[in-house]
C-alpha cells in the first residue's frame, strides 16, 4: 500500500531579483553568489497562500481532480500568512475544499516531512483516497534586506502534488529527524528576520544529509548507484555536490533549480520534481530519492519507487 504522484504544481512571483540587483544595495557580488552558492537570481513578492493556491490549481489540473476529490490538504511552510489559523484554512476555502487540512512547519525539511506523514496516512484503511499536499513559503517577508549573509538566499515559491492510493508499495523508506541543540545557528523570532550561522549550517547539512540518505537507501535496500533521480532541497549547490559525493548518488541524477529560484524553503522538493518532470525522468518504476534539511535543524529523506 503506498501513495504515487499523480499532479504535480509550481508557482513563483513574477518579480525576479538579480544579484546585480543585490549588489547594488549591498557589499556583495553577483560573482561571489555565483561561486558560493549557484544562485544568479530569485522571485520574490508574493505571500504563502497565494503560492499555495497557485502550485495546488497547477497540481490538481494536471491531475485532473476536482476539489470534492481531495480528502485531505496538509500544507508545509514555516512563513504562514497569519498565526492562525493555519495557512492551510484559506488555501482550503479558496479551493473550495471539504476535507480536512493543516499546516506543518519542519522548515526546509518540511516537504519531505509531509510526504512521510502523507503516505502513511493514506496507509490507513480510513485514510483519504486522494491527499493534496503542498510546500509554500514567502521567505522575503521575514529576511533583513540589508543583510548579506541572508538576503543573497532566500526567496519565495509554492510548489504542489496531488497524490493518489495505490495498492503498490511506493515509499520503500524513510528518515526524519531533529537535533535541537543546532536551533540557534539558524532561527527566526516572532516579528523579526532570519539569523544564521552560514557555515555551521552548511557543514552540518552536508554531514546530516547524507548520513540521512545513507540510512533510508539501507533501509529501502537500494545502493546509491539505482538512484534515478535525486530531488534535493535547494539552498546551495555546493551543499548538493558534497552530498553526492558522500553518498555516491551521481550529481547529474539531482535535479536543481536554485540558480533562478534561490532557497524557497517547503516549495525547493516539488519545484525541483516540477523540472525533473519536464525532463521526462520520472517513470514508473523510478527509484527517486528525496531530501530536505533546514532550521531546528531537521532533515527528512524518502527513497519513493515512482
Ligand atoms: N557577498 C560577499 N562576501 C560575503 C558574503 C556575500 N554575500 N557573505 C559573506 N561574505 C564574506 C565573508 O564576510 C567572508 O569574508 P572574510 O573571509 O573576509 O571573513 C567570506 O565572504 C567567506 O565567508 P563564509 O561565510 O565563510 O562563506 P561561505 O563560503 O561559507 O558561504 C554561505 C556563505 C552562507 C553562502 C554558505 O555558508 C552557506 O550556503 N551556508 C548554508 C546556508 C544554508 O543552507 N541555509 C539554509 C538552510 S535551509
């Protein structure tokens, strides 16, 4: 019993921002991004719901499943709209939506997240049938404009899947975690913007992600070198490329989109299974790896047979 992708869903704001446009209200350069991160630019200006909805109707058409299809919506972000109630109330209300529907906030794991907490409710002999699950955020409402340690990353995107029971086995494994005792190298307080200790963060995703990936392929009983495609989280491409060496996952089978996106935190997994769709790489039978690490820190990994 398992849960397969049947639509898939993006959405970026239409404002696109260079590093040339960073560079000129900041000590930095487009050619520094380039090198650190791969990053040449980012959306922003939108807000989470508005994402949400778009990525959703995108995931839903491509389906082609109406809202009375839908039997749940979980919605992963860690920048709602409003406190409460949940992002996931408006989405739901715009999609005209009668299933029930939360938000949950595991930061740029969070997609990753959702998808193990989405399978395995569709497990249950009451669990709905056909389960929307989306990763919005708007990072730039909460990033410090004038603070280049920050500003060069993040962004905003929506992306959606639509995912369907299935009697076949589609999640062979998985792996979640948090360590608390690294929430201060990357945080952000009520009414504030984000903090972050870059190069902590860094050297800790790279060990975290791909131990994590490690396991869950041991669990699935899958050797790195069947990995069809990897969707990894976007928040630095370098983070990506010392992932796969560890793992001895071939870089070529990730799928990124972080040079015109940047870090978009929940929306980074669908928008790169957006492209590896477009590519034509994801067929039956696919071995596709999933992986997202962020604040808390948290890191989640799934080996799913597509
Ligand atoms: N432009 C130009 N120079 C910059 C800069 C910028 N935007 N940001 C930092 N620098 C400078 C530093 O001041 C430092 O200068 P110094 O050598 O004179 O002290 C130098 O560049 C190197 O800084 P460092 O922080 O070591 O750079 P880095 O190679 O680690 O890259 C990050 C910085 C933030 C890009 C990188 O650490 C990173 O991506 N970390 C992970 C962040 C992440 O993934 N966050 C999201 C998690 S979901």
């Amino acid at each position: 019993m398992g849960a397969r992708v049947i639509g898939i869903g993006a959405a970026l704001p239409e404002r696109v921002v260079t590093n040339d446009d960073l560079a000129a209200t900041m000590d930095t350069s487009d050619s520094w991004i380039r090198e650190r991160t791969g990053i040449h630019e980012r959306r922003i200006g939108s807000s989470t719901s508005v994402l949400a909805i778009e990525s959703a109707r995108a995931a839903m058409e491509m389906a082609g499943v109406h809202s009375e299809d839908i039997g749940l919506l979980i919605l992963s972000t860690s920048t709602p709209d409003k406190c409460m109630p949940a992002t996931a109330s408006e989405v739901s209300a715009e999609l005209n939506l009668t299933c029930g529907g939360f938000d949950i906030n595991a930061a740029c794991a969070g997609f990753a997240y959702g998808f193990i907490v989405a399978s395995s409710m569709m497990k249950s002999p009451t669990g709905p049938k056909r389960l929307l699950l989306i990763g919005a955020d708007s990072l730039s409402n909460i990033i410090d404009w004038t603070d280049r340690s920050t500003a060069i990353l993040f962004a905003d995107g929506g992306g959606a899947v639509v995912l369907e029971y299935t009697n076949a086995d589609t999640l062979l494994g998985w792996d979640c975690a948090t360590d608390g005792k690294y929430a201060s190298i990357l945080y952000c307080d009520h009414g504030s913007t984000v903090v972050m200790e870059g190069r902590e963060v860094f050297k800790v995703a790279v060990r975290a992600v791909a131990d994590s990936i490690a396991t869950t392929l041991e669990k699935a009983d899958i050797r790195a070198s069947d990995v069809d495609v990897l969707l990894p989280h976007q928040a630095n491409i370098r983070i990506i490329e010392a992932v796969c060496k560890r793992t001895g996952i071939d870089f070529a089978k990730s799928f990124n989109v972080i040079a015109h996106t940047g870090n978009n935190s929940s929306a980074t997994i669908p928008l790169s299974m957006t492209k590896a769709h477009e590519s034509g790489v994801l067929l039956p039978g696919s071995i596709v790896v999933m992986t997202g690490f962020g604040a808390g820190m948290t890191w989640a990994t799934t080996v799913v047979r597509w």
